[in-house]
C-alpha cells in the first residue's frame, strides 16, 4: 500500500547528522500521523493493530500517534474500545468556519440525547460544495455500522439532509446546485421538475423523509436548524434501517427530531415565534 512507505527510508539513512536524522524522525512521525487522519478518513472507524499494519510500523508507535491525535481532538474513540474515527477537532484544520464550530458545539450534546432516545445514527449536515457535508455523527445504541460520516460529503438529491438544505432556496438556485441527478438507487428522484415539487413540500411541512434514496435498506429523516435571522443553515437527520421505520416509528422520530432542530436552532440565536410573526 502507497501509505507504508511514505516518510519511512529517509530517517534511516548513513551518513546523516544527529540533528538531521532528528529532523527527519519527526518529519516521519507528522507524516505517519497525516496518514492516520487519511486512513480514518477513508475507512471510518480502525482500530489500533490495523493502523499499525497500514503504517508498517509496531503497535506502540501507532498507540502513541494516535494520542497525540486525540489530546487534539482530531481523533476520538468510538463504542468499540480501542477503535478510533475522525474527531470534531479536524473541523479546524480543514477550514471550517467559526459558525460551523459553533454549530458542532451547540448540537452535539442535543445529537447525543437524540441518538439514545432513538437509537438511531444522528447527523448535522451544512451546504458546501454543491453537497452535504457532514460535520457531526453520534451513533445510537441500536446501530451495528461504525462508519463515520463526517468529513464526507453526500448528494443533495438523495438524502433527506440535502433536500432540507435546499428547500428554502429558490428554485434557480437549487436548479444550479442539483445540475446532474445521478441514480444510487432505484428509488432515486431524478426528474428535476419533480424534485422541485419534493423540495416545495419540504419547505412547507419543515421536514424531508428520504428512503432507500441513497442506499438501499436506509431510511433518513431530517429537519432543519435555522439561525438566529431564521435561515437553514444545518439540516439534522436520524438514519436507521428501512424495516425499522413504519408509519408509527416515522411519526415518533420525527417528532423527537423536530425538538431536537428546534433547540439547537434555539443556541444559535433563532427564536421561533418572532420568526412566525415576522413571517
């Protein structure tokens, strides 16, 4: 694999000072630990023996990159002990604003009392890119994938976070940013005359329910989170597996997920009844 042998012949060449082979030590280390954030990146969740395996180097270094990432919150442990993803921290370096922290931090406890009350997989998603980035994730006790989305960015289309995210804004501009509708599945909108109309309902109802849209067997159901001049500037979800999602669970989650929009929206400074009389 490409990763393994970046950053590692350097170091160990004769002939080199003290200092130089100093400098290109912690030359390697930075380079194996960018190579940490890239491998979480593409795999999701890994655990320590297999950063190891990728890096080529023993368990112990691997061990100690990975703290030295955690104290910085660019990594964190997930439910499966010993395995780690993506943290909040790499938000910072990737060029995230001061809002879009301030959003992290203001939804993630509202996220963690979602996903136990549901046991479901809660995201916030912001528009960039002509995406869905995702730049939180909280796993519920009743989900098997460890897989972390944040970092990720999803089609508009085909998620119910992205048709929240697009909703409000005229349809010129929606027509501009869903150009191309590509098909994940055969329950995919991609008749942009009747998305149109299924980002019309979605802004009048205040919720998008996307099923088997992006992934066959997934069910998505999102809400938006305004701010303080009542602009969507985040979308909230619950995703789960389909079979789980009747009418009767849709209608309990989303209730749940509405609160949870709302309150979230709430830190951020956007007060619901001005909003409504002002409207």
């Amino acid at each position: 694999m490409r990763n393994k042998a970046r950053g590692v012949k350097g170091a160990e060449k004769p002939g080199n000072s003290g200092t130089s082979e100093a400098g290109e030590s912690t030359v390697q280390s930075v380079d194996r630990a960018v190579t940490i954030l890239e491998l979480l990146a593409q795999h999701g969740a890994l655990g320590v023996t297999r950063l190891a395996g990728e890096l080529g180097v023993h368990k112990s270094t691997a061990s100690r990159l990975v703290a030295a990432l955690e104290r910085r919150s660019l990594v964190e442990q997930v439910a499966d002990r010993g395995h780690y993803r993506l943290g909040a921290g790499i938000l910072r370096l990737a060029g995230a604003t001061d809002a879009r922290i301030d959003l992290v931090d203001a939804a993630r406890p509202v996220c963690r009392r979602l996903a136990d009350a549901t046991g479901e997989t809660v995201n916030v998603a912001v528009l960039s890119s002509g995406a869905a980035l995702y730049v939180d994730q909280v796993a519920g006790g009743g989900t098997r994938s460890t897989y972390n989305w944040v970092g990720q960015r999803i089609p508009l289309h085909a998620t119910s976070n992205g048709k929240v995210l697009l909703c409000e804004l005229e349809p010129d501009e929606r027509a501009e940013i869903f150009d191309e509708l590509v098909p994940y599945t055969p329950s995919t909108v991609t008749d942009a005359a009747q998305l149109q109309r299924e980002l019309d309902e979605v802004a009048e109802q205040g919720y998008a329910i996307a099923v088997d849209e992006l992934d066959v067997g997934l069910t998505a159901i999102a809400g938006p989170i305004r701010d303080s001049s009542g602009a969507i500037v985040a979308s909230l979800s619950v995703s789960g597996l389909t079979f789980r999602f009747d009418d009767e669970r849709v209608a309990e989650v989303l209730a749940m997920l509405l609160e949870a929009a709302t309150e979230v929206s709430a830190q951020l400074g956007w007060r619901e009844a001005a909003s409504v009389g002002e409207g």
